[in-house]
C-alpha cells in the first residue's frame, strides 16, 4: 500500500516538473536592429578613440567636468533655502 502511494507521488511530482520544464523563462523576443553594419562599425571606431572600449586592464578614464562656478557662488548656494523634497539619506 505505502509503496503504490510512494509510487504514485513520485508520478505526479515528475508530471508537474515535467509540464514547468516547457516553459521559457525569460520569453524570448526577436531582436530587430535599427541601425546598419556600417553605422556600427563606425560607432565602434569612434568609441574605440574616444578610449571607451575596455581593454584588458585598462579602463576607460572619466573626465570630471569643472564647475564654472565661484567658491563665493557655491557657498551662498549652500546658506539658501533648505529643499525637503531631496533624500539626503538614512
């Protein structure tokens, strides 16, 4: 009797992993590219001398942008008024 009922169980788990197993996770959709072999290759060569493309060890260098603002400029900035709507952390 505990046998058929093991049996049985072990049936029924193997049909519901069996019916999931089908199913493709993620969906697979079509890609459909807008631009041309030509405009990418050039995209690639511009990205390669603007040294974007990751080599190896050798990262890409960010340039930090200087602000044209004045310490004096920056500071009356900081004394305004205190926005609340800004998450300033934890």
């Amino acid at each position: 009797m505990n046998a058929t009922k093991i049996t049985a169980a072990v049936l029924l788990f193997a049909a519901a992993g069996a019916s999931f197993a089908e199913n493709k996770y993620p969906p697979e959709t079509k890609f459909v590219s807008t631009k041309t072999r030509a405009e990418v290759i050039e995209e690639l060569k511009q990205a390669r001398a603007e040294g974007l493309i990751v080599n190896g060890n050798n990262y890409p260098v960010f340039v930090v942008p200087h602000s044209t603002l004045t310490r004096a400029e920056v500071v009356s900035q900081l004394k305004g008024p205190v926005r609340n709507d800004i998450y300033t952390g934890a």
